[in-house]
C-alpha cells in the first residue's frame, strides 16, 4: 500500500504544481500584453489635520447664521437630497478612492502631506509573486525615490523563509569553539605516561608563560596542541568558512529587506483590488507650488524580474498656503535728512619722548598717517558731500604730570593738524591740476575750485578713560589686580593716582602694553550734503525691513517672516501669527481689524481652531459674499474643509458653478 501511496502524492503535488504554473505564467502574459491592467496611482481620501472639529462634541447640530442685511436663518449638518432638491441632515460619505489626477492641497505648520492611494489590480496578485512599487517624487527642479511598497505573496515568502533554513542549517555545520577539533583525552594521557613534570601543570595554578613551558621541557604549547589536533577536520572548517558567501547567495536568492520600504500595509477593496493607503510628509519651501508623483515597480519571482510595470502618468497635488495672503502693498516711512553729517576715526601716531613733531619713520606712523590721508582724499572727492572742517583731538597717556601731558597733547594736535592740512593744500592743487579748465556746450567755462578746509586741533590730556576700559579686556590681569586697580583710579588727583599704579605688581604690564594705545589722535570730520540749503528735510523711503518680512512670508519662511513682521503687528504679521498656529496673538491682531474678506477668512480658520463653529462659519460665510473666491478656498484648509463637510456650506454655489 505505501509503495502505491507515494506515487499517487507525488503525481497529484506535480499536477497541481503544473496548473498553478500555467496560470502564472497566463497572468504574467496578459500583463506583458497589455490585456490586463497595471498597478496604479489613484488620490486618497483627504487628510483630516483637524479631528477635534469633526468630533460630535466639538460642533453643534444646529447654528444660527447672520446674512449681510441681519436677517437670521439656520444650517445644520446636512446635505442635498437629489431627488428632492432638499438638505437632509445626515453625515457625509466620501468615495473610498477618487480617480482625478490632480488635488489642490494646503500646507499646514510649514508641511505638507500627500495622500495617495497604490492600487493593485487582482490580476497582478499572485502567490509566487513579490510586487515592488517604487513612487517617485519630482519637487521644483528635484526629483526624490520615496519609500518602495513591499507587497509579498504567501509562496514567495515561504521560499524565502525555506532558503534562509537552509543557509542557517549550513553556518549551524561551521565550528566556532577550535578546541573541538584536539583529541584532549589522548594528550593527557601522553602526558601523564611520558611528561609527568609536564602534567603536574594540570594541577598547578601558577600561570607560566608558553616561554618558560618550552625552555624547561624542551617543547612548546603550540607544539603539543598541533600534535593531537585533527589536520582534515580543521582544513574542512575552514573551507565551510570560505564557502559563507556563495552558499548565501545559492540559498537566499531573495532576501527578506525590513528597513527603508514600507511593507504590506494594504486594504482589499470589493473587487479584489489591493489598496495601499501611501502618505509622504514633505516640508515646504520657498515656491513650492506643485508636486507630482510617478509610481514603477517590478514583479519577482525570488531571485528573477519578470516583469518591469511601466510608469504611471504623474499625480499631481498643487499646494496653497497661507502665504497667499500676503498683502503686497508697498509700505513707506519716513525718514528725516540732516543737512550736517558727522564722521570720525582714530589714528595711532607714536611720538618720541617729550616730542611732538611727526616722524613718518616712528613705529607704524606711515601706516596711520596714509590711512588718514586716503579717507580725506575720499572725502574731498566725494559727489554727495562736502568737507566743511576738520577737528583733530590728541590724547595722552598717564605717564609723567598732568600739566606736562595736557601740555604735550595739545603740541602733538597742532602738529599732526598743521601736517595734515599742508597735505590737504597739495592734494587739492593736485587735483586742480587733475580736473585741468572745462567747456561745456553753452561755452561756459568751469576749473576746479579749492577751498579752505579748517583743521581745528584740540588737546583731551590723559586718556583714563579708555584705560579703564582696556583694563576691564584685558586678559592678562587678574580678577585680585583690577580691583586693585578700581581703587586706586577712586583717587581723584591724576598725578597722585599714577604714583599708586607705579607701586603695584602690574603697573609694568600697563605701562608697556596698555599705555601706548592710549596716545591717539582722533579725526572728527564735519560735513553737508551738496546743494541742501535747510538743515532737515523729511522724506519717504521704501521699508525694506518690513518688505523683506512680506518676502518671506511669500516664500513660506514664516519664522523668519515673524521676526521682521511681528513690530509691525498689521495684516502681514498675523498672517505670519496663523501660519505658525500662534492663534492667539494673530487674532489680538485680527479682531478689531476692518473686516475684508481676507481678514473674515482668517478670524474662520482660528475660530475654527480654538472650536468656536458659530463664529467660524458666521466669518467663512461673510468672506464667501464679499469674494466668490473663498467658496472654493475652503475646500484648501482643513479648518475650513471640516466646517463645509460638516455643514454642508456653499453646495449651491458649487452646484450651479459660481
């Protein structure tokens, strides 16, 4: 009986086998064909940021709207019966899957969710198969793979798993502890008939090296170990080692990948069609506009493709934001013109002791003097400009008596002043002669004029007041020295209080290192725009701080957006306020603001937001009568979207096309 049992099973399992083939192999020609559909991309049922608004709790049945004349009226949650013409109170049943190719989608805190639907036809789902749906994302000028979708058949998986018991029972047949592969029994016992020193060790704690074990016996550790260690079944170990690879890949010809794919998460629908319910969560960017997906994939037979699915035509979601709201209008301030203009900068020009000519040689005097010539140079040729006085202040450093050092400073003023204002006598002959006589088309002639250009020297003595500050920078002195310091400078006679300093630990690290920046000449540069005869003119000038807060907000940079707008607290800046869902402080903005159809739309979505449904739809209606526009808005943001499901708002309007 068992010998007529066999058989017959295994004919019957071959029968079987060839059938499901056969049909596999008719399912896959269809496809190749074109005669059976291919996956698809459908848009997925609309995502939903605002559960709360759509729980029963949240919304009354029934409210009470006001139109533009006052006249009260009721709307509930409600539709339009077909037949009748009628709004029936009832709930909403979206379609489970909608084919249009494209959705208006609104982001929300700066994201935006795409919701899509991967449909896979019954006629592409077989056991054998691994279906791999590959959806690809083009952004702007960027393209981006999104996570593949991993739908795997009961056979395919079973063949995986029957490969990976296989490679297990292999890698189970290597050897990993070496000592297995010594005959122990048979060493000890050679040791303990022909070595006894040797095998007393095995009673012996003490640790010897394998050194001294080969000096005292004439014979190494290794040695013995290799003697009674089996040559063929280490050699065969090792070879199954070598072999990891390659008996890998003959037995996991499709290896099961559980990171960066997301894997059978579907839904079957009535006609036995898999739906992968997909949602890629983006963050928005300067222009964003429009997204298009594009879904490839391959079907598998464990290690061979056998089919490549074409691409699918782009889904397209076209994004709308909040920052459509910018309001671009150009905002001025004014701004006041002084006719006299003041600059200054400092100069550091070392003079020898008790001195108070200019040595060009001195230190780094040729540096600070050039440096100042070429800022007067600038300022003489200046267009917008011109050079009324100069005024050249000295200090001094604390060294010495106070009347000396006023007595100095004051020199060394008049010095570098009179230098200088020989210079400024030569540049401007030289540019005299640079600028030459000229005629112009009316024959009227024109030379450079020079003019006198007053240098005013003044003397400000000791400079203890910049030697406070390079004290408290300082990084040499410590915490103990400049209190220290902080006394004595308590001390109001000058010379007395040089005479202290001289006393202390650092006075040498001030007289060498901070001391010499304090002999500065410093440059006061009085100036009056041309042609200006009032001393103050006021004018208007474009915003730019605020205008470059509107770009942001343009560009969904709303972080940035708030920080330049938020001073202003107008139209722009709460827009700001709502995009970021700082509902609050947008509607303290908001709520005494004219009531525009922009500004109603926004009082909606925060309404909405903080549940207040009667305020909500009062303000989305008043800003659907005054701009049509926003019948069609709502449908865009969440907020909005849920009161017009809840409530049935706007049918009318759609229906008929307005």
């Amino acid at each position: 009986m068992k010998q007529l049992t066999i058989p017959v099973s295994a004919a019957a399992l071959a029968a079987f086998l060839l059938v499901s083939s056969c049909a596999t192999q008719k399912k896959l020609s269809r496809l190749q064909t074109g005669e059976a559909p291919n996956a698809g991309l459908n848009l997925s049922d609309e995502v939903n940021y605002l559960p709360e608004i759509e729980a029963k709790k949240a919304i009354k049945d029934t409210l009470t709207i006001k139109d533009e004349e006052g006249n009260e009226y009721l709307i509930m949650k409600a539709v339009r019966d077909d037949e009748s013409g009628e709004m029936v109170a009832t709930e909403v049943i979206d379609a489970a899957v909608v084919t249009a190719r494209f959705r208006n989608i609104s982001e929300h805190h700066g994201k935006v969710d795409l919701a899509f639907d991967i449909v896979v036809p019954e006629t592409m789902q077989d056991s054998r198969w691994q279906l791999r749906f590959y959806p690809d994302m083009f952004i702007l000028d960027d393209s981006l793979r999104l996570d593949p979708v991993v739908i795997t058949g009961q056979t395919y998986r079973k063949a995986q798993l029957k490969g990976y018991q296989q490679y297990e029972k292999f890698l189970s047949r290597i050897v990993s502890d070496t000592t297995r592969f010594i005959d122990l029994d048979q060493l000890e016992l050679f040791l303990q008939r022909n070595m006894p020193e040797i095998y007393s060790f095995k009673t012996d704690s003490t640790i010897v090296s394998d050194e001294d074990f080969q000096t005292c016996y004439g014979i190494s550790q290794q040695d013995a170990i290799d003697h009674y260690t089996n040559k063929f079944a280490v050699s065969l170990n090792n070879r199954r080692k070598s072999m990891v690879g390659d008996k890998y890949r003959k037995y996991v010809k499709a290896p099961i990948v559980s990171e960066g794919i997301r894997l059978d998460t579907v839904m079957v629908d009535p006609q036995g069609a898999f739906v992968y319910k997909y949602i890629q969560t983006i963050n928005t960017r300067p222009r964003l506009r429009r997204v298009d997906i594009v879904l490839s994939g391959d079907i598998w037979e464990q290690d061979k493709k056998l089919y490549e699915i074409p691409s699918t035509s782009p889904l397209t979601f076209y994004i709308s934001s909040l920052s459509a709201f910018a309001d671009n209008t150009e905002r001025y301030i004014t701004k006041v013109i002084e006719r006299r203009v003041e600059a200054n900068t400092a100069c550091y020009v070392d003079f020898a002791v008790g001195k108070s000519e200019v040595d060009l040689e001195l230190s780094n005097n040729r540096e600070e003097i050039g440096r100042i010539q070429n800022n007067l140079s600038e300022l003489i040729r200046n267009t917008s400009y011109d050079l009324d006085s100069i005024v050249v202040v000295s200090f001094a450093s604390p060294e010495g008596k106070v009347a000396a050092n006023n007595k100095l400073s004051k020199l060394r003023s008049e010095s570098i002043a009179a230098y200088m204002s020989r210079y400024m006598k030569d540049f401007q002959d030289s540019l005299a002669f640079e600028y030459g006589m000229h005629i112009d088309e009316s024959g009227k002639v024109s030379r450079y004029e020079a003019r006198e250009i007053p240098f005013i020297s003044r003397s400000m003595g000791e400079n203890w007041q910049m030697l406070d500050m390079l004290v408290i920078r300082d990084t040499i002195l410590t915490e103990g020295m400049k209190s220290r310091y902080s006394e004595v400078t308590d001390t109001e006679d000058l010379d007395v209080r040089e005479s202290m300093l001289q006393k202390e630990g650092f006075y040498n690290h001030l007289r060498t290192m901070l001391y010499p920046r304090l002999r500065t000449t410093r440059f006061d540069f009085y100036l009056h725009r041309k042609g200006m005869v009032k001393d103050t003119v006021n004018t208007t000038v474009l915003d730019s701080v605020y205008m470059a807060g509107v770009q942001a907000l343009r560009d969904m940079d709303y972080n940035i957006a708030l920080r330049l707008l938020a001073p202003y607290k107008d139209f722009n800046s709460a827009v700001a306020y709502v995009a970021l869902d700082r509902n609050l402080s947008a509607l303290e903005i908001l709520e005494p603001m004219k009531r525009t159809a922009e500004v109603n739309y926004l009082l909606a979505v925060l309404y909405s937001r903080m549940n207040d449904a009667q305020k909500a739809v009062q303000c989305y209606l008043d800003a659907c009568n005054q701009n049509s526009a926003f019948i069609f808005r709502g449908n865009l943001d969440p907020e909005i979207s849920a009161l017009i499901k809840a409530y049935g708002l706007n049918r009318q309007e759609e229906d008929e096309g307005l």
